[in-house]
C-alpha cells in the first residue's frame, strides 16, 4: 500500500493515478478516498489524480490532527508526488481540508471545488448557514452512545428516498459493508473540530476560484446557504445538482463530472 510517513511519524496513505495536470480529491467525515472511485476512473485518463485517506478513516491510521495540521501535511504530501500546483476536488469536510490548504503560505492550490461544503458547518447568527447547534450536539451524542450503528444512519440520511432506490446507491452500501470502520476518536474530534472551524473571512480574500457545487436536497448545504455565500463572495461559481443529496459524485457522476471538468479547465492548463 502507498504509504508516506510526515513529520512526527504522522503516516498516510495515499493513491495516485494517471498523468497530467494534478487533481486532488479529498474525502468528508465518516467516509474514504474509496468515494471517489468513479471519479478517479473518469480522470485519471487524462490527469494525474490523488486520493487520500484523512486522519483515522479508509487506511490512515488516527492520530490526533487539526484542521491546519491536516492542510499542511496533505500539502507536504503533494510536494513530495513533484507537484507545484494542484486542483483540488473536497466533498464536506474535505471541502474545508481544501479551503484550509488554499491558505496555506504555500499558494499551492489554483482551483477549488467544494462539494456539498462551507465554510463553516455550525450555524450561528453571523453565519446563517450550516447545521443549527441542536443538530451537531445530536450527531456528537449519537456517536459517543451508538457508535457504529449511527454510521450506517448517518450515511442513508445523506441521500434521498429516490437515490436510495438505485442500483449505485444499493452497491454502494454493501461495499461499505466491507470497509472497516473509520475510527470513533477520530470521529468525534473531527465532528467537534467542525463545529468550531470558520474559514470564511479567508474566502472573502482570496482570489482562487472556488465552485460551490451542492445538492439539490442536501440538508447539510442546501442550496439556500449559497445565497448567504453569494452575498459574500460574489465572484465565487456556484452550481446546483439538481434531485441529488449530499454525495451527487456517487449517483450523479456523469453530470457531476462534467460540471467539475469544465469549472477546472484542465485541459487548457
């Protein structure tokens, strides 16, 4: 397996294929750089595509991280594949992990896509976007007494009734089956890292291109909270999956991937 060891024996792994222009792909909470599978098989035609596996899920061993400690070693990562710039594709919390890296002194990403991701996940009164308070003190309750069955909950909640229904989405949960569990410390101090995170005066300076691209029933970043964002960050892109929840690249990959390819430009790079 690619593994690569950082600073303080932090180890990672990592996937890598094709060639090209670099695309990162990082994944949300309670999930794994396996998310992406039909994405990285789009790409990687064309592109070289990097996947990686956060802190205490998919294969990266849990050792205690926050948000910049996670930036800067995925930064240190891609330094080390030769890269010098890179897109970067981040679904929630991934999104975040993107945005943190992006401001970063090391200026290495050009491009930013968040997928169902904002810049802060607690909603509070100056930051109306997000889930209310009461929500995430229900999720960090849940895990700490029903973890892992919570797990599997949490997962179908993120799609709906209709998505549910597919041949993609039926796969999908009996290959989740198969993986282990991401880890329940890491769960909860990621979860908690969320709820305090805000990056958004950093979007209100920066002059990466960023595409918000959302579900249309996606209850974590329903397409209301652009409107919030647009208020702010006018020059963003912004782009809505239509009947899709929280994961449109899992059910929706086709359009998903069109959408991303032609925000990135890739083959113009």
């Amino acid at each position: 397996m690619p593994y690569l060891t950082i600073s303080e024996n932090k180890k990672w792994y990592y996937e890598v294929k094709g060639e090209g222009p670099c695309l990162v792909f990082i994944h949300g909470w309670a999930s794994s750089g396996r998310v992406f599978s039909q994405q990285i098989e789009y790409f990687s035609k064309d592109y070289k595509v990097f996947s990686v596996d956060l802190p205490g899920h998919g294969n990266t061993p849990w050792q205690q991280m926050g948000l910049e400690d996670m930036a800067k070693d995925i930064v240190s990562l891609i330094k080390n594949l030769g890269e010098k710039e890179v897109f970067v594709v981040g679904s929630s919390l991934g999104g975040m992990v993107g945005l943190k890296c992006a401001e970063l002194p090391q200026k290495i990403v050009k491009k930013l896509v968040m997928v169902g991701s904002l810049p802060r996940f607690l909603k509070t009164q100056q930051r109306p976007i997000g889930l209310m308070p009461v929500e995430m003190a229900r999720l960090q309750k849940q895990l700490r007494e029903r973890y892992p069955a919570i797990l599997d909950i949490f997962f179908r909640s993120l799609f709906t009734l209709e998505e549910r229904e597919t041949q993609k989405f039926k796969w999908i949960h009996q290959f989740r089956k198969t993986e282990k569990n991401p880890d329940k410390e890491a769960l909860e101090s990621l979860l908690d890292m969320l709820s305090k995170a805000d990056l958004t005066d950093f979007l209100t300076t920066t002059h990466i291109p960023i595409l918000f691209l959302v579900g249309e029933k996606d209850y974590i970043c329903p397409p209301s909270s652009l409107e919030f964002l647009k208020n702010i960050i006018p020059d963003a892109h912004y782009d809505i999956i239509k009947a899709s929840g929280h994961f449109p690249f899992i059910i929706h990959a086709q359009e998903f991937n069109e959408k991303v390819e032609r925000f990135l430009d890739l083959k113009n790079v």
